[in-house]
C-alpha cells in the first residue's frame, strides 16, 4: 500500500499494481466517456398530455404512440430547449385536462383557456396560429353565414366546444361528433352532413394530402382567426417565464418555421 497526504494525518489509496482496482477504474472511465458520447443524458422529463382526437397535420399515431406532426415536432424542439426528455400521454379530448389536474403531465398545448373546465392555469404566449372554419364537399353550395347551418347536422368533435356556433344557431345547432376529425372527414365525403367546423391547418392540408381531395370544397366560411397556447399548473415543475423564454427562442431561431414547413405539402 502507498499513502497520500491529506490535512490532519495520512490516508490509505490502492496502490496501482491491484489490478482489480485498475480494471474498476477503466471501466468506468470507458461508461463515463461513452455517455459523453452519446448527447445530454436529462433525467428529468417533459410530459405532454395530447388529445387523439386531432389527426395530421398536428398529429400522427402509429399505435399508441405519437409518431409525428406539428404538435410532437414542437414537443419535442421545446424539451430540447429545457434540456428536458420529451413523453407524450395520449388521451381522449376529455381526459387530457384531468392528466394536467392530478399531475401525470406538465403541459397541454394548442389549446384555449375558453377551451377547458378549470380557469386557474397559466397560459404560455402563442404556439400555433390558426383560423376557425366551416368546410362541405365541392358538390355542395358555399355556405355564406353561420345561420345557414340552423337545423342542419353539422360535423364536430367529441370534447369540443364550439361558443361562436352556439351564439349563432343556439338551440338549432345540431352537432353531430366523431372521435377525431379524419373521422369527421370520412362522414363529409360519404354524405352524413354537408358541412363541417374544421381549422384551416387541418383542411389545407388534406386538400393537398386526402385521396378524395378533390371532393373537398375550397371555398369554406372562416368563422375566425385565433392562436393557440399551452396550459401549465400554477404549483408545476415548470416556471412560466422559462416556458416562454423557450418558445421565443425557437421562434428568434427559426425553428418554428422549419416545423411548419416540414407539414406544408407541395403541390
């Protein structure tokens, strides 16, 4: 054995002929240069509750699994800028402010406040912008104001709220919901209603993408613009200025446009 000075005294170290010592000491030498190797190890995590009922461009499910899309691409260029491993619990539209509520994820985006139950969250600036739309078949006449709905079956999504169609049509707004709104789309063009309250992100792109596109009118009532956010706890993990200062930055850097250009189809 050999000895190394410390203050007070001396104390004892494996000499380097132990060669189970130097074995030990290569091998986590070897673990801790591959972890440098391989990026950031983060062990904390960035939960996002998404709702199943969206469908592409905001996203894609292989499974259970969120696979792609506006909203996971953003997902996941925010944890990068909080140096935060990205997950995403998928949930029906009416499940996803309960997972907020009990604490199983952290943020829910391209959202409302006027959208959700509770009013006590705390909202982020704008992630997604977007316009509120009334969409028909090409075969079925354009649709000048809102009133034109009154006593119509009108397609709408499960969860939803629709406040500037209630306004309109009051009792004689007829909803008529699907799961997701590519269901919605399948019971357009087979003729269960001829009308149906879209966005403009979702439709434009599947006039580019939909096998039927042709089908699909491009003329559609805009009911009205609005953005999106994302909803935090007040009492969460997360800072709301951190939040925002993040989401600035991936506009500042452009990578919010890359996102949306990545789902914008050629024509």
């Amino acid at each position: 054995m050999r000895t190394v000075e410390f203050i007070g005294g001396k104390l004892s170290a494996p000499s380097n002929t132990c060669p189970r010592y130097d074995a030990a000491m290569k091998t986590g030498f070897l673990l801790f240069s591959l972890l440098g190797m391989s990026g950031p190890v983060w062990a904390d995590t960035l939960t996002f509750a998404v709702s199943t009922g969206s469908a592409m461009p905001m996203t894609q499910f292989h499974g259970e699994m969120l696979s792609s899309g506006l909203l996971k691409d953003f997902g996941d260029a925010l944890a990068l800028e909080l140096k935060l491993e990205p997950r995403y619990l998928n949930l029906p539209r009416k499940r996803v402010e309960a997972a907020l509520l009990d604490g199983q994820a952290d943020l829910l985006c391209d959202l409302r406040p006027e959208w959700l139950d509770r009013k006590g969250w705390l909202w982020t600036g704008t992630v997604f912008s977007n316009n509120m739309i009334v969409v028909s078949r090409i075969d079925t006449a354009t649709l000048p104001a809102l009133s034109g709905l009154s006593g119509q079956r009108v397609g709408t999504l499960l969860g939803y709220r629709y406040p500037e169609m209630e306004q309109a049509l009051g009792r004689s707004f007829a909803r008529d919901d699907a799961a997701s709104d590519d269901l919605n789309t399948s019971k357009l063009l087979g003729k269960r209603f001829n009308y149906m309250v879209s966005n403009s992100l979702y439709f434009d792109y599947q006039r580019m993408v939909h096998p039927q596109s042709a089908q699909l009118n491009p003329a559609v009532l805009t009911v009205r613009s609005f953005d999106t956010f994302c909803a935090l706890p007040p009492r969460g993990k997360l800072q709301l200025d951190r939040v925002n200062r993040a989401i600035i930055a991936l506009r500042q850097r452009g990578t919010m446009r890359a996102i949306y250009e990545r789902y914008r189809p050629s024509r």
